[in-house]
C-alpha cells in the first residue's frame, strides 16, 4: 500500500509550465510610463521563458497529492473508472456504486445521489504510480498499482533456507542460494528432457530462455518417510498467477540386478507458483511424482535417475 501522501505522475499538467515561468525582474503591475493616457491601465507581467524562447506544453508533471483523495468512500480501496460522485463531492467506483442500497452516500449524514463524473474518470486514469520494487521501471494506474505488485516480476522472493531473511527477485534469489548455500543449479531449455541423480534432486533449475527459476524438491511420506515424493515450484513473485509451466517427472529405476525395474512417470501437471519456495511442503502440491522404497534401497539410491522436462503453457 502506499502512503496517504504520495506523488503521481499526470500526463499534460498545465501547472507546470506555470511553475517553469518567473516574473522578470523589471516586470510590474504599475503604471505604463511610456503612455500618459494608460495611466491606469497596469502594464501585463512579463513572463520569462524557458531557453528555447517557447512555452512548450509538457508531456507529464510530478504532483504531491493526498491519496486519500482518489479513495472510494465505499470500498475504501483506490477508486475505479467509472467514477460517481455525490452531491457532496464523495467519490464511489461504479461497481460499489451498484452495491449501494439505495444508491446513496454511504457518508453523506441524510445520504445522497451520485451521478458520473467523467473528469474523475480522466483524472484517475492519468494517476499513474512507479513501481516500487527494485529493477521494475513500470508506471501503472494508481488503482492498479496493488494488482501489478502482486504479480511484479520484480517483486522479492524469500530464500528457501530456514533462518536465512534474503529476499529479491527470482534471478537475484538465484545467485544467492548458488554462491551462499551452494544449492546447485542447472540449466534447461523448455521442451528438452534433462536427466538428475535422485539423490541430487534438490537443486535449481534456470530456464535460459526467460531467467524463469524453478526448485526441484523432495519430500518424504509415510508413517516411516519410506517413500519420496518430488515436485517442481517455480520461484515466481506472482503466487497468485494461473500456472505459466508444467512439468514432467519420470523417475528411473536402479539397472539389474536390483529388484526394480522400469520407470515412474508423472506426466505433464501445473507447476504452483511461490514467492516462498522453501516453505512449501511438496507433498501438499497439487502434483508430485511419488518413488517407492524399491528404487531407494541401499547404494541403488544413487543409480536411480530423474528425467526432467519443463514447458510453458
């Protein structure tokens, strides 16, 4: 959230070409002295102009405003076009507008009518906000300023280790659990099958097409922890965002004489999204391949292999 008062960028403000113009020292409201018959008629101000001559209308202007004033007097959230207001002045977004028993003020002590305002509505579409994560240089509508920092692609992600208050963007979290807690990483292309030692399952994965991080984990299940369960998350700022990979896991079993044959597929399933990786329990995914005790008996532990494939969707 942002603070009551802030600064919003609007496109075409004439205030600030009013604020670049100065009076010119000479200049005065008194008298003409070099027409006697205007002797009261005030000399216009002089206006001293910007270095090229012009008064140039500008693109946009810097305003400190209190935000409160762009707030629904309903939802109390950042108001939406379309915009009503009261008689008063009290502004409502359209949609809590509709809610309204009555269609009256909600703050208005005898209520009130509402009726559009398209200025408002130019005004709040011209409200626009710099992101405030690191690295992310978007200007956004101030009433969609909450939506695009929950899906920021800059937004911080939290290190996976217990203890450890990192945070940053997927990338930047991927070179610290790399040089710090030497989690190892490998690289992967989408649609390509990448093979694993089981036993080194916990490792990142870096997608070079679009820097996109993915942790591998494993999990135990089992009044005895007997089985493993392994799953992909995708390191991802959006955890609110509709899946965007999936994942392929195919587990292989250790090569004869051992008693387990074959191979364990989990086809291509949703990988879940989390700005907090190391807190996901792998085994409440929606997904997860799940490997016997038979492929994890003994030395044959380290000959079993995991076949990784991830697409985007």
């Amino acid at each position: 959230m942002v603070s009551n008062s802030t600064l919003l960028c609007f496109p075409l403000v004439p205030l600030q070409i009013a604020e670049k113009m100065q009076l010119a020292p000479e200049a005065t409201l008194g008298r003409n002295r070099g027409s006697p018959k205007d002797d009261r008629t005030p000399e216009r101000a002089r206006v001293e102009l910007p270095n090229s001559g012009q008064v140039k209308r500008a693109g946009e202007g810097t305003i400190r405003m209190d935000m409160s004033l762009l707030s629904c007097r309903v939802c109390y959230h950042p108001v939406k076009p379309p915009v009503f207001q009261c008689n008063v002045g009290h502004l409502a977004c359209g949609t809590c507008l509709a809610e309204l028993p009555g269609e009256q003020c909600p703050i208005c002590e005898h209520g009130g009518g509402f009726s559009r305002c398209p200025v408002m509505d130019d005004v709040v579409l011209s409200s626009k906000m710099k992101c405030s994560y690191d690295g992310c240089q978007s200007y956004v509508p101030y009433h969609e300023l909450d939506g695009h920092q929950r899906v920021c692609p800059h937004a911080p992600c939290f290190c996976t280790e217990p203890g450890c208050g990192f945070c940053g963007p997927p990338v930047a979290l991927l070179g610290h659990l790399t040089a710090v807690h030497s989690v190892p990483v490998q690289k992967v292309q989408y649609g390509n099958v990448h093979r694993l030692r089981l036993s080194e399952a916990r490792c990142l994965l870096h997608a070079e097409e679009d820097d996109s991080v993915f942790l591998l984990a494993v999990g135990a299940v089992g009044a005895l922890d007997m089985a493993t369960v392994v799953s992909a998350v995708c390191i991802c700022a959006g955890a609110s965002l509709e899946p965007r990979h999936a994942v392929k896991l195919r587990a292989n079993g250790p090569p004869p004489p051992s008693s387990a044959a074959g191979s364990i597929l989990l086809d291509l399933k949703a990988v879940t999204n989390s700005n907090r990786p190391g807190e996901v329990a792998v085994e409440e995914l929606p997904s997860f391949l799940m490997v016997p005790p038979t492929y994890l008996v003994g030395s044959e532990a380290s000959e079993v292999s995991l076949d990784v494939r991830i697409d985007r969707v």
